[in-house]
C-alpha cells in the first residue's frame, strides 16, 4: 500500500491557515457589499469578465471548496508545484463553470450566496468535525494544507484584481495572513519548481527562498548573496500570477535585481 494516504480523515485541521483564507473571504465579502448595481456591470481587468463574473467566479471558489470537503482521497497527493501547473490546462473548463455559476443573477445574489457559502465553509474549516486530510480535486489529489493555501492565493489575487477593477474605489484589504500565507505558498512553488541555490528570493517580511534557474552558475551564501531578487508581496503575487510581466515590475522599480542570474523572467508565471 506504499505511496497511499493512512487515514483519509485528520481529528482537526490547522486552523491557522484557515483563518487566513477566512479573513480575505470576509474582507472580500465585505467589498462587495458596499458596491452598486453600475459597479457589477463595469469591466474588470480580466479580460471579457466583469466584475459580475469575477464576483460570480469568487461564488465558484468557495462552493468549490466546501464540494470538495465531500470528497476525501488516500491516493497520494500531487506535489504542489506540479499541481498548480495544472491550472493552465484547465483555464476553458474553469472559465465554463465560473460562467455557469455566474448566470443570469444579480451582483446582490451572487454576495448573498457567497455570505451564505463564507459562513458554511469557516463552520466546516474551523468546527470540531474531522477534515480530509486530502482531497480529490478536477486537478488531482492534493492535501487539505495544499488546498487551503491555493485557494487563498486566488482570493487575495482576486481581491487586487477587483480594487484594480474599480479604481475610485477604496481597495479591498488583504489582511496581514493572508497576504503572508500567499507570499510563503507562492515561494515554496518558485523553489520547488525551481531547485537550486543560484539566486534568492526575497518578499520581506513573509518569504525568502533560494531557487536554481538557468545556468546555475555560483552558489548563493546566505548572508554574501551573488544573485538576489526582492520584491514586495502584493508585487510577487502579480507577477506569480501572470498580471503583471517580470519587465514590467522591473522597469517600473516594484522588483529589485542585482547579480548576472537574478532574473526570473524564464520562471514566471508559477500559476495564471
């Protein structure tokens, strides 16, 4: 039975992380609240959506989760830097199901049914009942921990995409968690995708890591760094996610580069 998950259940899932992705939920919940029927029809920066669709998306998002709640697995997980590979593949089926969801409701319904699938998914994330350990999603096995820092991402993600969105707007907070838990998942997979010790990335103050891409050229020490890279979270997150190009961070200041390797234009994005 190698290579199998023991048990398909864990007593209590790590609530940390769960209250990070609960607290981008309810700031974005919050937004959302506040916007008029105008602002749901206006264009969002995602290309054909509107910030309708993009509401109807986070909708998708979180009834996503609470399905797959339901669909514990003892395979063995997807490591996660393969696994998040695969949201390329899968852009047309998840641009299918967000239009499917979105329909023919209003912003206001779409918000009432997230607030409804908010407070369903934080009773089942942080109440006494087991959690899967790992779970079976459209793109493979992955663990509870894995599944809960993704969906994360693409909630603080899409909180900028929204503050983007409609500019005149206040933004929408991205808590401190979550844009920590964001920060740290996403330079997991740059290092996991990336293995080396060539160059360090750093996102003060959530994450620093060291990656290998290219020619691997001198070892990095920390401390007498050859290659460095740093940028902020929000910066990071953009770039990670393809809403923004290395060039363009650079040539605007938001990224810092120094060394003959310290280029990650060849690694990004890690997820779009």
């Amino acid at each position: 039975m190698g290579g199998l998950v023991a048990s398909p259940l864990v007593a209590k899932a790590s609530t940390r992380p769960a209250e990070a992705l609960l607290a981008q939920s309810r700031a974005l919940l919050d937004w959302l609240r506040r916007l008029s029927v105008e602002d749901f029809s206006a264009p969002s920066v995602l290309p054909s959506w509107d910030v309708r669709t993009l509401t109807g998306h986070l909708l998708l998002v979180h009834s996503g989760m609470l399905r797959l709640l339901d669909h514990p697995s003892r395979s063995a997980p997807v490591p996660l830097a393969e696994w998040v590979r695969r949201y390329r593949r899968d852009v047309q089926q998840i641009g299918t199901a967000t239009a499917e969801t979105t329909d023919d409701r209003s912003g206001a319904e779409l918000v009432a049914e997230l607030g409804r699938a908010v407070n369903e998914l934080a009773a089942r994330l942080l109440g006494p009942e087991p959690l899967p350990q790992a779970v079976d999603s459209p793109r493979g096995v992955t663990t509870l921990a894995d599944f809960v820092a993704t969906r994360a991402v693409e909630l603080v993600v899409h909180a900028d995409d929204l503050s983007r969105s409609l500019p005149q707007l206040p933004p929408v907070p991205l808590p401190r968690p979550a844009l920590s838990l964001c920060s740290r998942t996403l330079a997991s997979v740059l290092a996991a995708q990336h293995p080396g010790r060539a160059i360090e990335v750093r996102v003060p103050p959530f994450a620093a890591v060291q990656c290998g891409i290219g020619d691997p050229g001198p070892t990095h020490t920390r401390g007498t760094p050859p290659n460095v890279v740093e940028t902020d979270a929000v910066t990071f997150l953009r770039m990670a996610t393809g809403r923004v190009t290395w060039e363009e961070a650079v040539q605007t200041g938001r990224v810092a580069a120094s060394g003959l390797r310290a280029d990650l234009s060849g690694a990004l994005p890690l997820l779009s």
